[in-house]
C-alpha cells in the first residue's frame, strides 16, 4: 500500500519556510495600478535568515469565533436574508509541499450583489443591502480544509483610469502556522469576463498565477435548490525539513532538536 | 525531486480591509469577539508601552487606510508558538503578543498597547535586541511589507543585533527604532515607517 506512505514528512513547528518566489507576486511598483506608484518601496528588501520571529505566529481557536462568523447570509441578517445569489465557497488551504495547514485563520471580505461595500469610505451608486455585512472568518480543519456561504457579490466600478471595474471578488487574509506566511489577496469567479482587464489582477506577472485565484464552480460541492459552490484552493509558502543544521535557537551542534 | 506547488499569489487589501479585518473601524458591528491594537490584559506581565505611528506614502502624506499587524515575544523574550523552545522562558497565559491596528481615517495616526518584549535567541544562539515584527497592507501594496521595531533604549543590545547588522547602510538601520517618550503617564514608542523617499524604512524579504 505505498499509496498509504506521504511522500512528504510531517513539517515540525520549527522548520524554516522556503524563500519566496517574487515571480509569483506582483511587484511593490506596477504602474497600472496607479495607488501603487506611491505606496511602492524603491530599495530592495532586506534578505534575512528567518529566526524564531518569522517562524512563529499567532494560533487562533475555535471559540474566538462566533458560530455564524463563517456565515455571511445569516452574520448580519437583520429583517430577512440578504438579496443576490446564495454562494458556497470552499477549498484546501496546503503549503507548498501539499500539506494541509490546519487551524489557519481565513478572513473574508467583499461587497454586496449591487457592488457595494459597507463601509463609511465607499460612496458608490450600488445599494446598500440592510442584511448583508461582507465578512465571515473561519479556521480550517484537519484536513486544511474551510468552507464559507455568502452571496456572489457584484462587479463594481473604481478611480484607477476612468472606466475600470473590478470583477466580482471576495478579500482573503490568511494566518497560517508561521509569521513568513501571513497573504492577503482575492478570489475571482471562473467565466467572469473583467478578470482580463482588471489592472489590479494584471499586477500579476504570470498567466498561471492569475488563474490560480479563479475560482471554479464546484456543482458536487452546491445544495441542489439552495447554492451553488465554489472552489478555490490556497497554498501559503512551505516548510522545508532541516534535519542536520536547525539553528534557530542554538548553534546546531551542542543541542539537540 | 519533491514537486513544489506555488504559492498563491499577493492582492493588494484595497481600500476595504476593515471590513474584514476590523469591521468597527468600517463603522459596523458584526462580530462578538473583534481582534484589535490592544495586546495585554490586567494580568499580562511587564512593562506596558505604546506603539504608535503613521505611514507615509512617497509624497509625505500619511496613508489613512492602513492596516498594520503587530507580533512579538513576551516580557521574557518567548512566543507563545511551539516552535520556541528557549530554555529558562516561561510563556506567559495573558500574553499572545499578537494584535492589529487601523490607521485614523483623519490622521492616519495608529497605535497598539502592548508590553516591551524581552530578547529573543536568533540564529546559532546569537541573542537577537528586543523587537516587535509588524506586518503592512493597504491599498496599493501589493503584497504585504514585513518590518520590525527595535527600541532606542536598547542601543547596546542593538548594536549587536545581527539582523539589523544586515542592513549593510547603517544609516537606514535607524528607519527600525522606535524613539521613546513619556506622555500622559505612559511610556510611547513613536515609529513613523516610510514607504518611499530620502527616510524610506527597512523593509525584509523574510
């Protein structure tokens, strides 16, 4: 049953976590994304060799986070149910070596069906719906896996050049087992046709990268009269096994791991 | 060889992060239990300080949409994570040394209540000056910027610090002090980070 033997050791808590690949990032500077020319630093960053700061990072439990946090049909839900389309979704969140990251904390956001944010700085035309906040959080399992229901939000337009639109797409923010970890970034939906203009999506500067934030429709995943589903799988940077030379918090000979 | 998988790629948070990251800060009310810019309770052990800041953009204006999250040892120098195994360190139940703050929708000041930390072990055992890790993202930061703050009253343990040894221009290195202050009773650590310009801050690839 060699199926049965994982091809990859377990990771331990302090295994260091492989070098970022910045080919699969936007760069700080990318100009058609206009907010990016200030905001942008201009040196290189600073290479370091991680330590016990970069390793470690906050752990989350299950009762930090109320029972309809992972439900933003119901979270905000004040006179009815939310207007829009009843959504699933759901995935894995792995490292880059394919194991599960347990207990990460996935925080979602977005805007409503109509586009809209609620939030005191958004001033767009699309509606507010009283029912609907835009946020859930929840922890994934054992298995890496999480799931979340919300309602697909709209498309919306925004001040970059005069007609961009952002194509519909749900905020995530990922704590995972390590500080050198920590992503933020946002999911698209399979088929939407702005994800090809989009100057924020065009930041990225790999066509293979960009669809690994499309999302698929996952019809084995929807509740048949109820929601459809998505699926979008998340990989945080892995743990490379430092079997002979740990030296995070001695000098790799005298103690012992 | 083991195949590797790529990580997903960064966004930016956009404009919105409150929303889902301190949804009070967006001016609503959604969850019981909202992770903020306060880290210590009554029963937390050390010194209480203030971190506090603005961010500024290449033109010297202070971003008001910034999130910033704050991670750091205890007042004995250990994390609360089973990756530390610092002998003699004991992990302290009120302290997970973990916190996130918003910048002012004015001033673009943010602030976190906090404890200084203690030194940390770094790499072969040499002893790392105490410092807080902070996390940067905002609209138009298009992956998160990792920094630290060191403390300006700790010049000799900084001096020896080998991660701020690194920075090869040693005058960038004080872009990472924090700069103490008494005011009102407390003890405050202003720490200004510059994205761009003549001060830009130390930012790592971690």
């Amino acid at each position: 049953m060699s199926d049965d033997i994982p091809s990859v050791p377990a990771a331990r808590p302090d295994d260091e976590y492989l070098m970022r690949d910045p080919a699969s990032h936007p760069p700080a500077f990318a100009p058609g994304y206009k907010t990016s020319a200030l905001r942008s630093p201009r040196n290189a960053l600073i290479s370091i060799g991680q330590t016990l700061s970069e390793v470690t990072a906050p752990a989350f439990r299950a009762e930090e986070l109320g029972p309809l946090d992972g439900d933003l049909i119901r979270n905000y839900a004040k006179t009815g149910l939310p207007v829009g389309e009843r959504t699933i979704v759901h995935g894995t969140v792995r490292d880059q070596l394919g194991r599960p990251v347990r207990n990460a904390l996935v925080e979602v956001w977005q805007a409503n069906a109509s586009g809209r944010y609620r939030h005191k700085k958004d001033q767009y035309l699309g509606a507010l719906d009283p029912n609907f906040g835009g946020c859930g959080r929840v922890l994934t399992d054992e298995n890496g896996h999480y799931v979340f229901r919300t309602i697909k939000p709209g498309p919306y337009p925004w001040r970059n050049r005069i007609n961009d639109w952002r194509p519909a797409h749900i905020h995530f923010a990922i704590s995972g087992s390590g500080w050198a970890q920590r992503l933020i970034t946002q999911m698209y939906f399979e088929g939407d046709p702005l994800i090809a203009t989009c100057p924020i999506i065009r930041t990225i500067p790999d066509e293979q990268q960009i669809r690994g934030l499309i999302a698929q429709l996952d019809m084995a995943a929807a509740v048949p009269l109820d929601s459809r589903a998505f699926r979008f799988d998340i990989v945080l940077r892995g743990q490379r096994a430092t079997w002979f030379e740990n030296v995070l918090q001695s000098n790799g000979q005298g103690e012992a791991r | 060889m083991t195949p590797l998988l790529r990580e997903t790629a960064s966004q930016t948070a956009g404009p919105y992060v409150h929303i889902g990251l301190a949804p009070k800060a967006a001016g609503f009310d959604i969850f019981e239990n909202d992770f903020g810019p306060v880290l210590t309770t009554a029963e937390t052990q050390g010194e209480r300080i203030v971190i506090e800041g603005r961010v500024f953009d290449g033109s010297g204006t202070p971003l008001r949409d910034v999130l910033l999250e704050l991670w750091q040892a205890n007042a004995q120098g250990r994390y609360a994570h089973a990756a530390d195994r610092q002998p003699g360190k004991a992990l302290d139940n009120a302290f997970r040394g973990w916190g996130r703050a918003c910048s002012d929708f004015d001033t673009g000041m943010w602030s976190f209540e906090t404890i200084k930390p203690g030194p940390v072990a770094g790499r072969h055992g040499v002893a790392m000056a105490p410092h807080v890790n902070l996390w940067i993202v905002a609209r138009g930061i298009n992956i998160g910027l990792h920094t630290r703050m060191y403390f300006d009253d700790e010049a000799q343990a900084n001096a020896a610090d080998p991660v701020l040894a690194l920075v090869e221009w040693e005058v960038r290195r004080r872009t990472l002090v924090g700069r103490r202050e008494q005011r009102d009773g407390k003890t405050v650590y202003r720490f200004d980070i510059h994205l761009q310009g003549d001060d830009e801050t130390v930012f790592f690839d971690v």
